[in-house]
C-alpha cells in the first residue's frame, strides 16, 4: 500500500466529504483514480466514480458492513456481496497501519 497524496489547508472545521470534493475538484496534482480501480472511502462519503463506499442499504434491509459480522456467515443477498469485498480490502490497509 502507498499513500500517493495528502492535502492540508482546509480552514476551521470542515466535513470530510467536502474537503474530498475540493481536492477532487481543485487539485491538479491529486491523482484520481483510472477507469476500473477505486478508492476505498468510509460510508459518510457519496458514492463517485473511482471512490468506493460500502452499501449501508435502509434500517429496514439489515446490510451488514462490518467485517465482523460476516462471521455469522456469507453474504445473504446482492448488496452484501460488494460490502463483504469492501471490508475484506478495508481490513488490509486497518491491519498494515495498525489503525
């Protein structure tokens, strides 16, 4: 794993999903991702080309997203599957980084 970019100088307290946006927006050197490969990013973030977030569905469907809660079992429908891949890479960079 590399850490290809960082970007500092967002003033005060400033959302994630908005600081994400002036980089993707903004920054000519921030090296989005090629057609086919993604970020993975948290589920407060929308969904973009190139940036992927796990499928938290609505309170009624009950999507797991937690790597944990795949130990009951495999994914149960269609909109678990992806989540199963996401937290299976998302688990990698917790574990390299210790986080």
């Amino acid at each position: 794993m590399i850490f290809t970019y960082a970007w500092l100088g967002a003033s005060g307290s400033t959302h994630d999903s908005l600081v994400l946006q002036y980089v993707i927006d903004g920054d000519p050197i921030f090296l989005k991702p090629r057609i086919g490969k993604y970020y993975l990013i948290d589920f407060e973030y929308a969904n973009k080309r190139g940036f992927l977030t796990p499928n938290r569905g609505s309170t009624r469907e009950n999507i797991r997203y937690h790597l944990l809660e795949f130990d009951d079992g495999p994914p149960r429908n269609k909109k678990e599957l992806p989540n199963k891949w996401y937290v299976s890479l998302f688990s990698v960079t917790e574990r390299t980084f210790g986080i």
